[in-house]
C-alpha cells in the first residue's frame, strides 16, 4: 500500500506513520528525518538545508525531490510505503505524481490527520520543550505554520479534487487514531 499522510506540523504525522508502518509492514519515509539525517551527516545538501529547516522554511523542491527519488529506490520500499512531510506544496504534489507514475507505483490514498489549530500550537509548546528540536522555537513554529497554511494546505484541496483523500479525526490519544486510520485504511 503507498499512502500519503498530511498534517500540519504537530499534527502526530510522524508517531501515527511509525504506528501504521508496523500495522502494514511497510516503508515509513519522512523527508523531515532524511534531511535531518544529512544535516547530522554535514553532507553537501545537509549544509544547503540546515538554515533553512532552522528558520522553518522550505527546503528547495529540487533538493527535496531527488533525495526523496532516492530513497524510493531502496528496495524496502517495494511492499509499499508512507511519506510523511511530502509534499508540502502543488508543485511537490504534481511532481509525485510524475515520479509515481514514472515507477509504476501510483499512490493508493491519501490521508490527512486533521487537528485543529489552537491543538497543534500547544501541542508544538509541548515537544519543543520534551524533544528541544532546533525547529520548534516559537517563531519558528510560527513560520512553519503559516507556511502550511499557505502552501501545504492547497495539496490538501488537490487530492480532495482527486477523490483520493480521507480524512481523519487526529484528536485523542494515539492509539485511537491509529485505530481511526488503519479503518479508513480499511485493514481493520
Ligand atoms: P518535518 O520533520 O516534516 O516537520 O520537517 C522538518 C523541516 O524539514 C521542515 O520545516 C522543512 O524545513 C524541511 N522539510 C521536510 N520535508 C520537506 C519537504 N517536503 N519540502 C521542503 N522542506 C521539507
């Protein structure tokens, strides 16, 4: 199964993929970790990404879209797999597409993990202060989050237009919204 999983930031993406990626036995590919990873790596793309991920702004599309085509190579990804953090913008979304639709393993659904607003910034508060991830400072945050309300949202409207969307209910505690989307996987 190749799933999209869109949220905003906070909006438990990443723990929720974790989840689903054992339910189905699957590859879990966030774009968020692989640039992470480099950024650790001080590989030429960590060192063009890192300020960028620091001040919480998009990564360029080029960069982002290569490393993912090279992680979609890796033969763990051949049963299936769940992007988590791509794409974040329209021209992110058409170029999964073409590159999907290139490797014959076009996406089967796409789902968004709704929570609403006010949630995201506490729970944002809440890991910044656990986890003390570079990008969670408050003006950060701040940037991220009007960044996907600028540009992430819009990929939410074109998969909705594409009948390939479910949405589901993202409040409450974890494993209840694994359950709620391992059934709108229908696997449960
Ligand atoms: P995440 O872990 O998904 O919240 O991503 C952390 C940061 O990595 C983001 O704030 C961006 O700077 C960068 N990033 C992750 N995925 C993408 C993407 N698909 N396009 C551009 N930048 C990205």
């Amino acid at each position: 199964m190749r799933i999209v999983f869109l949220g905003a930031p906070g909006s438990g993406k990443g723990t929720q993929a974790t989840n689903v990626k054992a339910a189905l036995a699957i590859a879990h590919i966030s774009t968020g970790d692989l640039l992470r990873e480099q950024v650790r790596a001080h590989t030429a793309l960590g060192r063009q990404a890192k300020a960028v991920m620091e001040a919480g702004k998009l990564v360029s599309d080029a960069l982002v879209l290569g490393m993912l085509e090279a992680r979609l190579a890796e033969a763990d990804t051949a049963a299936g797999f769940i992007l988590d953090g791509y794409p974040r913008n329209l021209v992110q979304a058409a170029a999964l597409d073409a590159l999907l639709a290139r490797i014959e393993q076009p996406l089967d659904l796409v789902v968004l993990i709704d929570v609403p607003n006010e949630l995201i910034v506490t729970r944002l508060a809440g890991r910044a202060a656990e986890e003390g991830r570079q990008d969670d400072t408050p003006e950060t945050v701040r940037a991220r989050l009007q960044i996907y309300a600028e540009q992430t949202a819009p990929v939410i409207e074109f998969y909705r237009r594409g009948n390939r969307l479910v949405v589901v209910d993202g409040v409450g505690d974890m494993a209840a919204v694994s359950a709620r989307i391992l059934a709108a996987l229908r696997i449960l």
